[in-house]
C-alpha cells in the first residue's frame, strides 16, 4: 500500500495541505520532492491520489489527482467501552481496537476506576487512532470519544442494539455470535471492566438495563486481551458471514 497520510481539513477541491507531523514525516522522513505520489484520507471515507506540488518550512501543497470510495469499514457498526488501563497498554489498546474496525471507543470510569483520561491524553490516543488507520488502510477514523462514567455508558445506547459486557460466568461468546446478523443498524455495544473487575452493583445495573453478560474462556483476561478478544471475535463472525 502506498504511503497514506491523513489531511485533518475535509479534501473538496483539487488542492490539499498537510501540517504537522504528517508534513514532517513527508518531508523529513520519506524525503518527498514535488512531483511525488501519495495517497490521502480526510476520514470521510474516500481516499485520494495525489501529487507533491510545493514543500514549504511547515506545509506541504499537494495537488489532488483522484478520489475513491474504498469500503473497509465492517458491516456493523461497533462501539467499544472499556476502563482504560494504564501508559503503553491503553495506547496498544486503542490502536488494535483502530484495525480491527471499532466505530467508537468511550474510556469509562466505574466504581472501581479505569485510569482518568485528560484532554490531552485524549489526544494522543486521537493521534494513534490515525496512526494506526494510515497503516491498515481504514479510511473512517475511530472515534475516541469523551470519558463517560459506566451508568451513562450503560444507559446511553439504543434498546435496539445487542450490549453486551465481558464478565466471567457469563454466557460463552460462541453462543452468542450465531444470533448476531452480518448486517445490523442498530449494532453492538460493548463494555470491558477495569483491573478489578465490575462491582455486583454494576453487574446489576447492566443487567437491568438489558445488557447481557459475555464469557470468554476459563481464564482471566487483562482489559485489553478481553476488549480485543470481544471485538476480534464478532469481526471474525460478520466478515465471514
Ligand atoms: N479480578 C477481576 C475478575 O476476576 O473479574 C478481573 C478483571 S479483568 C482483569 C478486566 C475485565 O476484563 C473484566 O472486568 C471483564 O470485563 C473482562 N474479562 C477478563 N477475563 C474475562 C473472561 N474470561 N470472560 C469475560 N470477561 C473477562
């Protein structure tokens, strides 16, 4: 795949600039001169051919060749809210939940925490998203939305929309999966406990709210194997449908 970079102003015209780190990585690191082809996304969905015209200290003018649509986003939309857990390991998180397709990641914070995310942490994790997305190919940026405490998250989704929260003793994924169409509006909504699990609070309270609890396997997960897991497995199953 040729080298992708993201243009953070919608591309509408036969002209684009990259800013910041993609112009450096441009200019520094690949070394471009005008005349040099790149592909382009703005996160709409398209991706465009392009053309180096002009390499200025901290802009790069391109010129806009083509425009496609390419399709690889999954059938259904998934939303993914999961206690972040700390430094290396929620960026890893973030960036593999980005490839395998997730619509919408929601760092909660539960009874028992998930780690506080600032706006600018936010934004690294923002930044991965599209690092991430530049290397798989994916032209929709996940979105990584504002932390939410678990009784909005749990309250906040359509009724229409299978939700499920990864709980040991639940029912075993595999059951779950056959009754899940490859093509679903309303989606899959997904919550991921923190280090030390949901309280018996929480699990009631999702359980009220019709969410129903998943199993994955006889042994314990850290946050993020159980996140990716949840995801990879209905990924697998609405791709292979
Ligand atoms: N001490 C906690 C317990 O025993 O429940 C472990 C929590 S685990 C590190 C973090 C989260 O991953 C859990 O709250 C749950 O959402 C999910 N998880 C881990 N292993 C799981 C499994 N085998 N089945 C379902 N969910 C799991």
């Amino acid at each position: 795949m040729a080298d992708r970079y993201f243009v953070e102003a919608p591309i509408d015209g036969t002209r684009a600039s990259l800013v910041g780190s993609e112009a450096h990585h441009l200019a520094h690191v690949m070394r471009a001169k005008p005349g040099d082809a790149v592909v382009l996304f703005d996160g709409s969905g398209v991706q465009f051919e392009a053309r180096v015209a002009s390499i200025g200290r901290s802009e790069i003018e391109l010129e806009v060749l083509a425009r496609e649509a390419v399709a690889r986003e999954l059938p259904i939309r998934v939303t993914l809210g999961v206690a972040l857990p700390k430094g290396d390991r929620q960026r890893w998180l973030v960036e593999k939940a980005a490839e395998l397709g997730v619509a919408r990641l929601v760092p909660l914070i539960g009874e028992r925490a998930g780690e506080h995310q600032s706006e600018s942490s936010l934004g690294r994790l923002r930044r991965a998203v599209i690092e991430a997305s530049k290397q798989c190919g994916r032209n929709r940026l996940m979105e990584v939305s504002p932390q939410q405490t678990l009784p909005v998250f749990l309250s906040d989704q359509r009724p229409d929309s299978l939700r499920w929260f990864a709980q040991p003793g639940g029912t075993p994924i595999g059951e779950l999966l056959p009754a899940l169409p490859a093509e679903f509006p309303p989606g899959v909504v997904i919550a991921i406990g923190p280090e030390g699990g949901f309280t018996d609070a929480e699990v009631a309270a999702a359980t009220a709210h019709g969410w129903q609890p998943v199993d994955l396997g006889k042994r314990i997960l850290r946050i993020e194997t159980a996140a990716l897991a949840v995801v990879a497995a209905v990924v697998a199953h609405v791709e292979a449908s």
